[in-house]
C-alpha cells in the first residue's frame, strides 16, 4: 500500500506492507513502533494506532470531531476537522485540520490500496 502524508505543505510517502479485510486496513506505522488500523465505511473513517503511541481519531465529512493520542503516558486531547474524505476500492484520502493542545496543522493521509 502506499501512503502520503502531507502536514503544512510537508510530504513523505511511504510503502508499507498491509493486510486487508472488508472495512479495514491494518499496518506498521512507518514512523514509530505502533500498529495502525485503519476503520472504513462510505462516509467514516476511524484510525486506531496501538504501540509505543496509543491514538484514535475519528473522520467525518464536514464534521469537527475529538479523539486522542497518548505517548510517555502522557494523553492530549485531539480535535479534528475534516474538510474532505474519499472513501473508494482503491483510496482511502483525509484532509483535514489537526489541533492538539492548541498546536494547528494542516493535513492529508492517502492511502491508495491497489496499486
């Protein structure tokens, strides 16, 4: 699978090993030690991360919704506004504005499935 991230106009691309099942994607964050699930339906998303950071953030369209990330045992408190989500057979793509504790970014995850 291959994914991008890009946060304030900063991108990384990654290819990283998955496995699928209908309305999930899980694989190793390419960035720390955690394991990343990725919750899908048409107009949802839902990405857990289990590992030496422990997040979940939920993703709806033209939504602001709350979630979390936890690393050192210490929890901030996430707040996510989601400007676009496409949900297909082949990609996974989430824009959206990301505040923790005050700290503002901009950001898209794309994961294309099938290459």
């Amino acid at each position: 699978m291959k994914l991008v991230i890009t946060t304030d106009n900063d991108q990384e691309t990654f290819e990283v090993a998955h496995t699928y099942e209908p309305g999930k994607i899980t694989y190793k964050d390419p960035n720390s030690d955690a394991v990343v699930s990725v919750h899908f339906k048409l107009n949802e998303v839902l990405i857990r991360r289990e590992g030496e950071i422990v997040s979940q953030e939920p993703f709806l369209p033209n939504m602001t919704t709350m979630g979390f990330y936890r690393q050192n045992e210490i929890t901030f408190k996430t707040v996510i506004k989601t400007k676009s989500l496409i949900v297909t057979q082949q990609q996974i793509k989430i824009e959206y504005e990301h505040n923790i504790e005050g700290v503002k970014t901009d950001k898209t995850l794309d994961f294309t499935l099938f290459i």
